[in-house]
C-alpha cells in the first residue's frame, strides 16, 4: 500500500466538531472513513444496536439506556423513526431473530420479544437472574443461548419462553458464547478464568480449558472467513484466538492500541474478515489489520462518549456507530 505523510484529514460533524485521524508512528493510510450521516437518539444515550436487513434500506434497531427502543426504517436517512418503551432501567443486549423479530433484554431481568412489523411484544418472560451474555443458536433458529451472572448458562426455546438445557459448571459470571466453526460446540467464557466447549443439548461440559485470560473477557466477536474468535478484554487488549480441530484453542495474536476504561464496546469486521474494528470509551474508532499489525492503523474520534456499539454491513463500506451520547451515525470506508 501506498503512503501519504500529508494525508491527514480534517473532518467535521454536524456540530462542527472535528474529528481528528491518526496512525501508529505518524504514518497515515490512504485509507480513511467520512461521516455520511448523523442522527440524535437518545438524550441517556445508546447502549446496543442491531441492522435488521442485508439490503437497503437498512432498519436500525437501537436499545437506549433509558430501557426504550429506537427504530429507524431508512438508516440512510434516519426516517420513520419510533420509539418503545419497555423499561425504566438500561437495554443491555439486542439479537436479532429474523427480519421483523428482535429479542432483547434490560437490567430489570426481563426477556422480551418484539415484532417490529406488529409492534407488539411476542413473548415476555423473566429467569429472575441478570442476564450477562447472550447467542441466537444458527443451528436451531429459535433457540438461544443465555449466559448469566451466577456462572450458568441456558438454552431458551423463545418460542415458547421455555428452558431446554441448563450448563451449569462455571463458577463466575458468563462474559461470552461463540459458536464453533458452524457447528454444535459452543464455547463460553468466564470469570472463572476458563473457557469451556460444550454441545447443544448436553449438560456437562464437553472440554475445560483453565487460562487466566478468560477471566478478562467482556465480550467476543467471530470471524466468518476464519476459525478465529475475536475476546475483547477488559485489560485493554484484544485476543484472536484459534480454535483446533481438537477443540483446543491456541493464542494467534493480541491487539492493543485502544482504552476501554472496562467499557465493553463492541467489535465489529470487515467483509473479508481481515479488518477487525472497536470504538472505545473516549469515542474514537479503531481500525486493524489484524493479520499485519497489532496495533490500529487508523483511529478516528467519532463520537463525544464512548462508542459503545460498532456495526459493518455486509458487502457494503458502510459502517455504523453508536454511543453514549445519544448519537447513532453512518461512516463510510475507503
């Protein structure tokens, strides 16, 4: 690639603050990204969100930190918004199920799922624990997995808002659950210090693997075109960990360069899975070609709190942030 020393760009949201790109030893990329569009939420500000459609043009569901849903049905536009209140207390997860359903849950330990074409809650249950991870199963589309404070996971038929299975060896609280490669494993992370590979629909842990990484874990990312997993971590550090035919993991790399201050801002990935993205509590975007550098190769301050929630739209250069200032906005990549 190409460098450009004088390349440095100065950019300038709609409230005429500049947003500033840098690079590791002052060397700067052609690459940059370019504020498409901007649109203010939330005055308690944005804590998770979720693209309901592959296509144009684009809905956006946000969950606030004031327990109501923000919907949009252009995201190129921010039009047809509406809103949903559902809580009084934080939206802490957001999944989507299919293209009209979403589940998701706030600090009041309620499970809700809403259907945003009926705008109507479909089912509402409680498993009166806090919920601290969740993962819709790809192999049972109305399945999830639902890891919680107290160390056990469950597999919840959201159907009927019924438990299936009860994973219950951990000891401390569930930061994480990824698929493996397609298939049934599936592995948690905890503060317990372990990762743990199980198989749908069997209780007992199918593997144990003691490191004491995993108790840094605060959430996770799964790249499509690669056998790797992507740990956020609260220490600053992001682990790319590989996954063996065995089922074991081995450490590909860590990447460093952002502050997250124990703020558990979401990762995000290119189409081709060879640029791993994070926002982090100041704000700013980071970029990362993971399989040359540790470090970002670009960072842009894109929001005035931390960029909470990080989004890539497939095949597309479209990018969508989200933050605690209330603010969900629309970059484009070059």
């Amino acid at each position: 690639e190409s460098f450009n020393i004088n390349s440095t760009s100065l950019l300038f949201s709609q409230n005429k603050d500049p947003i500033i790109f840098r690079s590791l030893k002052n060397i700067i990329y052609n690459n940059h990204i370019a504020l498409k569009n901007s649109k203010f939420l939330s005055s308690k500000g944005i804590n998770t969100t979720v693209i309901m459609d592959d296509k144009l043009p684009f809905t956006l569901v946000c969950g606030s930190l004031n327990g109501s849903l923000k919907v949009s049905k252009n995201v190129q536009n921010f039009q047809n918004i509406k809103s949903f209140n559902f809580s009084k207390k934080p939206i802490s997860h957001l999944v989507k199920i299919n293209r009209d359903t979403v589940l998701f849950n706030s600090l009041d330990k309620n499970i809700i799922i809403f259907n945003l074409k009926e705008e109507r809650i479909s089912l509402k249950f409680n498993l009166r624990k806090i919920i601290s991870s969740i993962k819709l199963c790809h192999h049972a589309p109305y399945r999830m997995l639902i890891g919680t404070s107290i160390g056990s996971i469950f597999e919840i038929d959201i159907k009927q808002g019924k438990i299936m299975t009860n994973y219950s060896n951990h000891l401390g609280c569930i930061t994480s659950l990824e698929f493996l490669n397609d298939s049934q494993f599936f592995l948690s992370t905890s503060k317990d210090n372990t990762f743990r590979i199980w198989r749908s629909g069997m209780p007992f842990q199918f593997k144990k693997i003691g490191r004491s990484l995993a108790g840094y874990v605060i959430n996770s990312y799964s790249l499509k075109d690669h056998p790797l997993i992507a740990y956020q971590c609260s220490d600053d550090k992001i682990l790319l960990i590989y996954i063996l035919k065995n089922k074991d993991i081995k450490m590909k790399k860590v990447l460093q360069g952002h502050s997250l201050n124990k703020i558990p801002c979401s990762l995000a990935c290119s189409t081709k899975s060879n640029i791993i993205l994070s926002g982090d509590y100041l704000g700013i975007l980071h970029f990362w070609r993971w399989n040359i550098h540790s470090k970002p190769f670009l960072s842009s301050r894109v929001h005035r709190k931390a960029c909470i929630s990080t989004i890539t739209i497939s095949n597309t250069n479209v990018i969508i942030t989200s933050s605690w200032d209330g603010f969900v906005k629309m970059w484009t990549y070059t």
